[in-house]
C-alpha cells in the first residue's frame, strides 16, 4: 500500500518528461492501438487504467466502458507522466488528480472504488469448524420450510440441459415447455434461466416467448477449461452476440494448481471485459479442489477478477455442490462484500435434486449472508430435476412437468 500512502500524502510520483509534439509543446493526449485502430486518449479525462497480461482497460469519465487498448501496462505507465499518474497496484494506474479519497486496501477514483487485495482473510477452513457450522444449518433448515420459499428457489432455477445428444429441435423444445409453464401454471413465477450449451443461445431467443426468463450458457471450454484464452473469449462473445444474458465458464485449474494465479486471473478479468453486461459465473469445480483452503483461495480469486457469481461445480466431472463447500463459498462473499462493498452472486450446481436439498442451500446462504442475497440478482440454483420435485411441494401433487 505504500502507492496509496503517497496518493494520500500528495506524493504521487517524481515530476517527468510530459508527452511532447514536434515543437516541444506538452500534450494532453496519447494514441493507443485498439483493434486496428489507433485511438486518441485525453489524458485529462482519464479516471485509471487496468492492465490485463497483454492488454489494458483505460477508463474515462466520458464512457461507462472501458476501451480496451493492445499493450502492457508497464509500457502505459512509460508513456503516462509520473506526476499526474501513480501505479498503485501491480494491475492498476490511477489519475492523482481523480483520486477522491484513499483509505486502507481501497482507493476511490471518481465514482469508482479500486481494491488492493488484502490477503488476510479470517474465513474458517478447518473441516470441524466447517462442518460443524453446517450441522447447524442443516438442523435449522426445516424451519424455513413454506409454500412461499418453495416457490422462490423453485424461481431461482437456471434450468439446464447439457447433453451430448442436444440439438437444435431438442433446445427448442425444451424452451417451448418453459413458454408453456406460464399458460400451465399462471400462478406460480417461472424459472429464472434456460442454461445451455453456448452454440444454443440463439437457439433460445428465438424460441423463448415469456418475460422475465434469463438466457444462460455455458462456455469457455466448459467442462474442463482446456482450451486456448483466444477460443475462450471467441467462445463467450458469440454467445453474448447470440442472446446470451448469463456466460459461465470454469475456473483454469492448470493455472490455480500451478499456482500461476496471475494467468489465471488475467484470463477471467478478459472473459469478463467480453461479455461486457451479461453476467459471468466463475465455476469454482470444488470437487476438483477438495480442500476448504483451496475452495476459499478459488472464491478469493473469482471475486477479485471481476465475477457476478461463483458457482460450485460443473456436474460434470467431478463431485457436485456440497454444503459445506457453499459455506466456505458463502463466507468469502461475506468477507469480500465487506471489504469491497461489492456483492457478488451464488449458484449451487451439480447433484441438487430435492426440494429438500435446495431448502439446506436457501438456509445457508439466509444465515451467512442475510436476506438480501435472496434475489434473483444474487442466486441461483443450476438444476434440471429439481424442478420437478420443487414443483411438486408447491401442488402437493407429484409433477413430472420438465
């Protein structure tokens, strides 16, 4: 934090040759390639730019996104003048005379709060406390067993089909009974999301008729992450410009074992930049992981490289979501939130069936992070079966609907 020291002291750095033209006259601006463009930057309005391996994010205060410009941020910083701009982390470069305020782990720049990681984190990874803290839960979770909280998780469902076998007609179908659910079940909320594979997004707009229902994807070399960063981000573009409003994609865990958490984070900050708008659930695999330090190292991770959600598990390889995974996953949103003020989302995937699992899960996230994680914008169940047995406890009648 020793950068953010001299921001609060007004040292942001030693004066430095400004950018010059011809004539030796200072200027206010640079060029930088984007795409096959070089595009001018006013350096004035400049609010902080954040580096991304071999790209970076200059943001401004005349446009809410960032333009993305092909360069390292050490070369940035060599063309920026050290007495208006300060690297206050090893990602970021801030405009001193943007700065609002600074105060331990964060510096605000315009309406915007930049985080510098603080690696403490007091979340519990002993399996007796994890354990027994669930235990807890689970015991408490019958209490909040109703008509009305049914109806919620059975509205929180990312309803998924990803099967080898899915086609263009088998999708259609499948979003043709979500179209119906409304007409079938006029009294009840419809599912949150359809989630399919990403070459099935627009497959889905065009056929999904009902307001209110998310389209969600899979991509990025779902389910292992083996794949190229350039097939990655081509992967969620094209679902983003298919339809898609939800992308998940699975954390590399060649880079989180290697320990190389600098790719890794990279890698997810790029992924978020192309999806812009939509939502990105960072798939942690916890069964992959299989230690609670590890599951708290992967949410730290997430969060800090830019997630809507962290989510448990693909359902595909490795063991599905567990409580006690959700719980060391539900504490670190806590801590981040705390620290950060931002929220970040939840999802539970993989091997939630019953009516009764979903209730532990709604108990859990009520007890760790409070009622205002209760919300569509804040979780979500990925599931196929469990929507039939949620939509049974809602009748009281046994419904193979989906």
């Amino acid at each position: 934090l020793e950068a953010a020291k001299r921001l609060a002291e007004g040292q942001a750095g030693q004066p430095a040759e400004q950018p010059a033209d011809d004539d030796g006259t200072a200027r206010d601006y640079l060029f930088v390639k984007c795409e096959n463009r070089m595009v001018r930057v006013d350096l004035p309005g400049v609010l902080y730019v954040k580096g991304l391996k071999d790209y970076v994010c200059i943001y401004t205060e005349d446009s809410p996104r960032a333009l993305i410009a092909l360069t390292t941020l050490k070369a940035i910083e060599e063309r920026l003048p050290s007495s208006r701009f300060c690297r206050v982390h090893k990602s970021y470069i801030v405009n001193v005379g943007k700065v609002c305020a600074v105060e331990r782990g964060k510096v605000y720049v315009g309406s915007e709060c930049i985080t510098l990681t603080d690696a403490s984190s007091r979340v519990p990874v002993s399996p007796e406390a994890v354990r027994g803290e669930v235990a807890k839960i689970v015991e408490k979770a019958g209490e909040y067993a109703s008509p009305e909280v049914y109806q919620f998780l059975f509205s929180s469902i990312d309803l998924t089909t990803l099967s080898t076998t899915d086609s263009q007609s088998s999708v259609a179908r499948f979003t043709q009974r979500v179209n119906d659910f409304d007409n079938d079940y006029p009294q009840y909320k419809n599912v949150a999301a359809i989630c399919v594979y990403s070459n099935f997004a627009e497959v889905v707009r065009t056929n999904l008729d009902v307001p209110g229902v998310d389209i969600a994807v899979v991509a990025g070399g779902f389910p292992s992450s083996q794949t190229f960063t350039s097939v990655k981000v081509a992967d969620c573009a094209l679902s983003v410009a298919g339809g898609a409003t939800e992308v998940d994609v699975v954390m590399n865990l060649g880079y989180f074992f290697d320990e190389n958490y600098e790719d890794l984070c990279d890698e997810l900050i790029e992924l978020k930049q192309t999806v812009k708008d939509a939502h990105l659930k960072v798939i942690l695999e916890t069964g992959a992981l299989k230690s609670y330090e590890n599951i708290k190292k992967a949410s730290v991770l997430a969060m800090y490289s830019d997630a809507d959600f962290i989510k448990t598990s693909t359902g595909k390889i490795y063991d599905g979501a567990t409580l006690d995974a959700a719980w060391v996953m539900c504490q670190c949103i806590k801590e981040y939130y705390d620290k950060t003020g931002r929220k970040v989302g939840f999802k539970p995937a993989g091997g939630v069936r019953t009516a009764e699992e979903a209730l532990c899960y709604y108990a859990l996230v009520k007890e760790v992070l409070g009622d205002e994680w209760l919300t569509h914008d804040l979780f979500r169940i990925g599931a196929s079966s469990l929507a039939n047995s949620l939509l049974s406890a809602m009748t009281g009648e046994d419904e193979k609907y989906f």
